[in-house]
C-alpha cells in the first residue's frame, strides 16, 4: 500500500505554512504580500524558490518595494543554485533581517 503522506512523483508534500503562503492573485501587492510572509517565517529566499513556490516571476522589484517603499531590511547574497533540471546557476538570496529594520 502506498504512503499516503507522499505525492504521487514521490515527493514529500510542502509544509503547510509555506503553501499558505500562496496567492490566488498575482497582484504585485499579493506577490509582496506572499514575498514578505515567507521572509518572517523562514529568514530567507532565493530566486528560484521564490519563482517555483510563490509564483513570483519579478523577484528583484518585488525586494525593491519591500525594501524602498516600506522600510524593510532584506539583505542580498549571491549564491549558486541548481534549477530543477540541474543546471547551476548564479541567483540572489534574500535575507530578512528583521532587527535591523527601522535603523
């Protein structure tokens, strides 16, 4: 019998939370919305993260607007990521740093 807690492929299912975190809108006030929950909750994401598990293509000004019209401090870090075909690739990671805000 099949484990019932696997998908079908195999894979295990996302946590909750992070499947909360999904917009049925792609608003680029949802995508923010989504982009931010996900930065308070796990500390960081990288870009392919953010395109395959929020559905936010434009990552980059999705932080601009995070960072220069509200005030939050979302560091960048260059990081290699493989996609999933396997190429590697050089991509952002943010970094939520939620004590330095307002500073």
């Amino acid at each position: 019998m099949p484990d019932k807690k696997k998908k079908p492929d195999g894979r295990q299912p996302k946590p909750a939370k992070k499947n909360a975190m999904r917009s049925h809108s792609n608003s680029s006030k949802a995508q923010r919305q989504s982009l931010l929950a996900w930065l308070q909750t796990c500390g960081s994401i990288d870009t392919i993260t953010a395109r395959r598990e929020l559905d936010i293509l434009g990552v980059a000004p999705r932080i601009f607007e995070l960072r220069h019209r509200y005030g939050h401090r979302i560091d960048r870090v260059w990081i290699d990521q493989p996609t999933d075909c396997g190429k590697l690739h050089r991509v952002a990671l943010y970094v939520f740093c939620p004590e330095m805000e307002g500073v």
